[in-house]
C-alpha cells in the first residue's frame, strides 16, 4: 500500500472485510483493523481472509493492522464490531474530529443502548452515520448488487462527504437523517430471523412464516415509533427490506440458529460452536425488556426470548397461537 490510507474499517469478520473490499474496487488504500493477529497475517500476506470470508481474493490495496493507534487521522472509519463489544473497541481510538459509519446491528445488552448512543459516548468528537439495509457479506464482496440505508446524523453534508467513499455502480446507498429509525430496523430484524427460522426447523409452513415476517413488521413499527423512528424509514431498506432478505435464507446466522433451535438444540451449545455471531441472540432479551418496560406489545420477540432461555420452542408457539385475535391495523402499543 502506498501513501495514506482513506478509510479505515473497524473489524474483519466477513461483514468487515467485505465492506474494506468493497472501498478498495476502486483502487483506494483502505486499512482494516482486526482482532484476530492470524487474520492481521493473512491479509497482509495473502491478500485472503479465509477464517471469515473464505474464497475472496481480497484488493491489493487493502492492508490490515492489529493496533487501533495506525486509525489515527483517518477521516473516515466504518465501525464492523460486534454490537456487544463496540463499547469497548472504541474506547480504544483517540478521539479525534471524523466520520464514524457503524455497520453494526443490534442493542447493548445491560443498558439497552442503540449503537449510535454508544458511539457518541465514547467517540464525542466524531460524526455518526448508519449503513444499513439487506446485505450479505459475501454477494458485496463479490460485487453483486446491493442497496442500503446511509443515515447521516450531520445531514446532506454528512451525506456528500461519505457517498463518494462508499457508493459503488452495484452498491446503492440511499440517504436518510433518521439515525434511529435505522439502527432499530437493523436489531429488531434480527430476533425476527431467528422465529422465522424456528418455523423452518419445527416444520410449520412458509404459510407461517410469511405471516410472522408481517406480524413482526408490525412489533418493528411499534417499537421504532415509540422510541421516535419514522414509519418511512422502517419500511425501506434498512427496516422491511433487510426483515425480508434475513427472514429467508440460511445465508443469515440468525436464521441458521432458528433453524438449530427449532431441530431441538440448544441455544447455549450453538453459541458456543459459533466461529460467527448471531446478534439477534443478544439483542432478543434485551429488546425484550425494553418491550415490557414500556407496555409495548411485542409477544413474537418474547416468543424467540423465551426459547432461547431454555422454554420449549412448540409450547411457546402454541402459546403465540392461543392469544386473542384482534383487527390487523391495531397499533396500540
């Protein structure tokens, strides 16, 4: 790599590397920081990832770096953590004036916060954005065609500065100012992969399951709303757009572990044979609790939160089945 990196990504699992090659297409020097001092090796020699993106001959002008002091002075850094740790991690940068893009979904166990939240606190300095949408890693790494959410907390301004680093011809972003209406989609998303995958592995019907991704769209629309997100935003790419493509392929971790869960396994086994994350898994209680905490009807995610704590995923959803019908356009919380 020569001359300074542009833009630096915060993490190499595979959402992480596939981003920094995604940046790179175009022959910019991109730096990614990983944790892992293998994967660090195998950037910087091989130009491959294969522990998170197996099969991907990674740009020649991305280098890798184990040490977050080498992000000093980048304008701009794409946050890929897991949601969990992202506190932490960035506690670790310098605090410094930039564009901080958090590509991470999901809520903070124990205090409820959404990332951006986590991210003003630890980086005060920086300007937040949210990228968003229905991606899986490996179709952007490959170049396939892709359309997200960019969600600018410093407006169109925010907006002219990052659409250049990050829009591809087959990388779509499409601007919005509702940070949090983007951040709730991409959670909530998430435990609703994980039921939609349950109907797969109890073996009840696309019947079924198509009418939990619409019954849970509607638990999305009360949640977002309540904590002040914009119905519009929740219905494009980064909300209904990413429930879809989550919802149905086992391509999604969060599926997968629904799937596991429904074939009777138990969850604290599959999360501890996970190489990879399925943050749904982590944002289901918490979400949750922040459900009940303010009488906002949520019964499909106290559903999946029930069975990942152990309760018997056909008796929590016969008890889904047995509760009273009532009109479809009911939007009481």
């Amino acid at each position: 790599m020569s001359g300074r990196p542009e833009i630096a990504v915060i993490g190499a699992g595979a959402w992480g590397t596939a981003l920094a090659q995604l940046v790179a297409s175009d022959g910019r020097n991109v730096l990614i920081w990983a944790y892992e001092p293998e994967v660090v090796e195998a950037i910087n020699t091989d130009q491959a990832n294969p522990a998170f993106l197996k099969g991907t001959d990674l740009a020649s002008s991305i280098r890798a770096t184990g040490d977050l002091a080498d992000l000093a002075g980048i304008p701009i850094l794409l946050a890929v953590t897991p949601a969990q740790v992202l506190a932490k991690i960035l506690s670790g940068l310098a605090d410094a004036p930039r564009d901080l893009v958090l590509c991470s979904k999901g809520i903070e166990a124990g205090t409820g916060r959404l990332m951006n939240d986590v991210a003003r606190e630890a980086c005060p300095a920086s300007e937040i954005a949210v990228l968003s949408g229905p991606t899986f890693a490996h179709e952007v790494a490959a170049g396939l065609p892709t359309a997200v959410t960019l969600a600018c907390s410093g407006g169109e301004a925010q907006w002219e500065r990052l659409m250049p680093a990050i829009a591809r011809p087959t990388f779509r972003p499409y601007y919005s100012d509702d940070v949090t209406g983007a951040e709730i989609g991409g959670a909530i998303k998430n435990v609703l992969a994980i039921a939609c995958g349950l109907v797969d592995g109890l073996g009840l019907g696309q019947n079924a399951r198509a009418a939990l991704i619409a019954r849970g769209y509607a638990e999305m629309l009360r949640f977002g709303e309540a904590l002040g997100a914009r119905p519009e935003t929740l219905a494009g790419l980064c909300g209904l757009g990413d429930l879809v493509l989550t919802c149905s392929s086992t391509s999604s971790r969060n599926f997968s572990l629904g799937i596991a869960l429904g074939e009777g396994k138990r969850a604290d086994d599959l999360m501890v044979d996970r190489t990879t994350v399925a943050e749904g898994a982590f944002t289901a209680p918490v979400l949750a609790a922040l459900a009940e905490d303010r009488a906002i009807a949520m019964p499909i995610v106290a559903a999946v939160n029930a069975i990942l704590e152990g309760e018997p995923p056909r008796e929590v959803v016969a008890a889904l089945l047995a509760r009273p019908l009532k009109s479809e356009q009911e939007r009481r919380p």
